[in-house]
C-alpha cells in the first residue's frame, strides 16, 4: 500500500479551511491509497496564540485589554473550534477580537504589516 502525506502549508486563511486537501485525500482513499493530512496552516496559528509565548511578548505591564485577551485565550481559541461559535455571534465577536489583539503582538509595533485571523496585510506587497 503506498502512503501518501498532504501538507496545507501556512499561508491560507484559517477561517477557510482548505477543502481541496480533504477532497484530494478522499480520491486517494478511495484508489486504495492511505493518506495523512497536516494542517500545517493552523499548526502555524496555535503555535502564536500559545499562551506562555504571547505572555512573553506582552511584556511585564500589558495594557489592560491584552491582559483580558490572554485571560480569555483558551476561551475564545475553544468557542471558535465548537458548534457554540456559530450560536452566538456576540461571544464569537469577542473571541475574534481577542484573538486579533493577541495576534497583533507579534508585529511588534510594525505598521507595515497586520495578521488577523482572517487575513494577512503588508504594505511592501500586493494583495495578489
């Protein structure tokens, strides 16, 4: 039996999982070929929102709102992997906007660029 390994590399968006790799593992399931698939797209965005790496950037002081943000991490990383996400668009709000703020630690006061769950900005490039 051949193996074969699909990797999504870190460069989507991940709120738009990538269908392509669960269509492609199918056609492959049902040639008779067994697959493994890596996500490594949300790999790359649980290893910055993890909590001792994000308290290390915050710093000793963090405003008040980070302070929250990290509080409420497991939280809102749990709500938006749940059914719950989708039942309350107040609580999802939130949970984004944690998420987002926590992200925003790693650009370091960069203006150029801007990572969000939902996109990745760089004034230097194209959107295309």
């Amino acid at each position: 039996m051949i193996n074969v390994l699909l990797l999504q590399p870190p460069a989507l968006i991940p709120s738009e999982p990538p269908l392509s790799l669960a269509i492609l593992s199918s056609a492959l399931f049902q040639a008779g070929i067994s697959s493994e698939v890596i996500d490594t797209n949300l790999d790359a965005y649980l290893y910055l929102l993890n909590d001792n790496r994000l308290t290390e950037l915050a710093g000793e002081n963090p405003k008040t709102s980070i302070r929250r943000a990290l509080k409420h991490l497991r939280q809102s990383l749990n709500l938006l992997r749940s059914p719950e996400g989708i039942r309350s668009f107040p609580r999802y709000s939130t949970a984004v906007r944690y998420l987002n703020l926590l992200l925003s630690l790693w650009s370091d006061n960069n203006e150029n660029e801007r990572l969000t769950l939902g996109d990745y900005q760089h004034k230097g490039y194209s959107v295309f």
